[in-house]
C-alpha cells in the first residue's frame, strides 16, 4: 500500500516540476520579444524624430501585446491541463 501512496504522489506533484515545457515557452516568448526590441532600435535610428510616426511604434507594440496573450494563453492552458490530471 505505501508504494502505491508514493507513485499517486508522485503523479500529482510531477506537473509542478516539469519544467521543459516551461523552458521552451520562455525561450520563444524571449527571442520573440529580443525581436521586437532590435525592431524598435531599429526603426528609431533609422528615422529622425520629425518622420518617426506613432503608427510605427503603435505596430511593435500590437506586436509585443500579442506575444505576451500568446504566452499567457499557452502558460493557463498548459496549467488546466497539468491540473485535470490527464
């Protein structure tokens, strides 16, 4: 019987510490902000502050936005699903 405690334990304290998934997740949401920041210091250098327009930077910003709804939705979804247990 206690080997049987110790594997549902373990089966239900495995999700927290399944840290793979996590680690890929935050690499991409990573290179994708680095990829918006060199966009950005891009565009800003390339342009002088009077043909700077918001709309430029207001598309980054979309951007960035996007990456972090992206990246919630992924982290909940993955932890419903650590969760039901399946």
């Amino acid at each position: 019987f206690s080997f049987i405690a110790v594997v549902t334990a373990s089966n239900a304290i495995e999700p927290f510490f399944a840290w793979r998934f996590r680690w890929v997740l935050m690499e991409t949401a990573q290179y994708q902000f680095y990829k918006i920041g060199d966009e950005l210091r891009y565009r800003i250098s390339a342009n002088t502050p009077e043909t700077l327009t918001p709309g430029q930077i207001d598309d980054l910003y979309s951007q960035y936005k996007k990456v972090w709804e992206d990246l919630s939705g992924q982290w909940l979804a993955y932890r419903r699903h650590a969760a039901s247990g399946v």
